[in-house]
C-alpha cells in the first residue's frame, strides 16, 4: 500500500472538523416499511485539513506536506482530536480499556480494536495505526512488558506474544491511535490575506482502508 508512516502537522489539525460516515441502502416497499441494507462493514471518517486565517509558516508547512504526499498518491497518518484513545477523551489510557482477544494457548498474535457500545448494540472498529510508545497489554488485568513479553507492529496494529496466553485468558490492550487517510484532492487553493498571514479554505482528507 502507498502510505508514508507520518503524522498529518497536529498544531494544524486541531480545530478540524469531521467524524465517521456510514453507508446504508434504505428501500422503501409499497407498504410504507422499509428494509435497510449496508455494503460497509466498517464506517469511514471524513475530516477537513483546511485553515483558517493563520501565519504564512503554517501555510508553507501545510503546501509542503501536501507535496511531499503527492497530493492524494500517498497515505499518512491523521490525529482525531474528537477520538485518538482506546478509553474516554477525559480518561488516562490503560492496560485494560480494551479486550482484544481470548487466550487459547496456540494464538500468539492479536489485533487492535477499539469497541463502541449502546445499549445491547457494540461495533468493533479495527485499529491499525496505534502511536508508538502508547501500548500498553494485560492478561487476565496483569500488565504486560513491551519486548519482554510482547511486541507490536505500529504499522498494522498487530500484537504479536513471545509465548501464546493460556486458554482462558483475557486479552486486554490501551493505546493512542491515528487514523490512516489521504489527501481527497489534488489541488490546494491558498489565500495571502495579508503579509504576514493567509488562509486555506478546504483541504478534504478521507480515511483509507487498510
């Protein structure tokens, strides 16, 4: 895949709006009731990169990131300041905060994921670019050490164990996390209100599969 492992500038991102869109076919029969369908498994996030009126530094940094991304050819990484942790925005990421898998005693690797639950209703959203340094694991609540007794793969989100978890045993894992995306055009237009500052409007930047 065509991705560069590097953060979107965050002093530039902060203030973006955006968030997760779904697709759902709705029919609506002659009675009046409707059946829904979705082709999507997953939702994908939408987000806006464009700024407003800041200094021509900020405007250099974002023109040369663009480039250096060759517009929309190549990925990269995008900090959601609305939802870039495994727990709440207000908690303190920890070992637990997420489940992630069940012990058997053979499986040694386990994916990232980040659950979103109401009611009876929970999706599991798949996260595959967790920040370095920001893992934590548990089994069964007892913290885990990186390279001691597991690693991760901050490019896939992969935690692979050094010795498979016993049956039984709960897989638990806090982290930060970005969102893989990229540019949703190719072209910039830029604006220099003044000598000293200028402002993009609309920079579309869109979530990748991966």
């Amino acid at each position: 895949m065509q991705f560069h492992e590097i953060r979107f500038p965050t002093a530039l991102s902060f203030g973006s709006i955006g968030g997760p869109e779904r697709r759902t076919d709705v029919v609506t029969l002659a009675s009046g009731f409707e059946e829904r369908n979705t082709p999507w498994a997953h939702s994908r996030r939408r987000y806006d990169a464009g700024i407003g009126l800041r200094s021509m530094d900020d405007i250099d940094t974002l023109i040369a990131f663009f480039e250096a991304r060759r517009g929309q050819m190549y990925g990269f990484r995008w900090k959601d300041w609305a939802d870039f942790k495994s727990c709440k925005p207000s908690a303190q990421v920890s070992a637990t905060d997420q489940v992630i898998g069940t012990g058997d005693g053979v499986v040694t690797t386990f994916a990232l994921r980040k659950m979103y639950a109401s009611g009876d209703a929970a999706y599991a959203r798949p996260i595959a670019k967790p920040v370095v340094g920001t893992v934590m694991v548990a089994l069964d609540g007892v913290a885990q050490v990186e390279d001691a007794d597991f690693a991760v793969e901050v490019a896939t989100g992969v935690v692979s164990f050094f010795v498979a978890p016993t049956a039984g045993v709960s897989v638990t894992a806090g982290f930060e996390f970005d969102v893989p995306v990229r540019f949703d055009t190719d072209r910039i237009h830029t604006s220099a209100a003044t000598f000293q500052a200028g402002d993009v409007p609309d920079v579309p930047v869109l979530e990748l599969r991966v």
